[in-house]
C-alpha cells in the first residue's frame, strides 16, 4: 500500500530550484483534489527530511501559511528567497510566474 505523505514528498522533490507549488496543486496531481489540507499536514511533518524542499509549497495565493513550521519564524522566506523569489507580507511576489503545476510539468 502506498502511503500519502510519501507521495506527496516524491512530488515535491521534483519542485525545481526557483519554482514553487501549491498544497493543492500537488493534491489535484494525486487525484485527491479535495486533500490540499492533508499535503499541508504531509508538509508539516516533512520538515525533518533535508531532501523535501518543504519551503516551495505555498497556499494558493503564494502565502508562506507553513512557516511556523520551520526552525525559525523567517527561514521559509529566507530559503525562498535565496532561489531568487521576492516576499513581502509572507506572500510571494510574481507568485502566478514561479508557479510550477505538477499536472502540466509531470506528463
């Protein structure tokens, strides 16, 4: 049986450097469009894993929401930002141009 969160970790370890996605994306490419909140939950306890770029998954607005999860209250962003993403107020700026959909991307 396959397990969820391990598939939403080997889409997520296809995001490329400077591209990002979002909960539901990587949900819809699953087959489980409803289950953008589980992706969210797999992301969270992803955060020990150093080969799950966990920080190029954002809400649906390019809202940083998973943040808190991180070591430090900034390092999301910070991570963001040094693949070459501007954020202002926990939002990525240009969000719609570094959207990477894995349903067009993975065919």
């Amino acid at each position: 049986m396959k397990n969820f969160f391990n598939d939403v970790y080997e889409v997520v370890r296809l995001i490329p450097k400077g591209r990002v996605t979002s909960y539901g994306a990587i949900a819809n490419y699953l087959g489980t469009k409803m289950s953008a909140r589980m992706v969210g939950w797999a992301m969270n306890a992803a955060h020990g894993l150093s080969d799950v770029p966990a920080h190029r998954v954002v809400n649906r607005n390019g809202l940083l929401t998973g943040k808190h999860h991180f070591s430090t209250p900034d390092a999301m962003q910070t991570m963001l930002e040094a693949e070459g993403h501007q954020v202002k107020n926990d939002q990525i700026i240009a969000f719609k141009q570094s959207f990477w959909d894995p349903s067009k991307e993975l065919i």
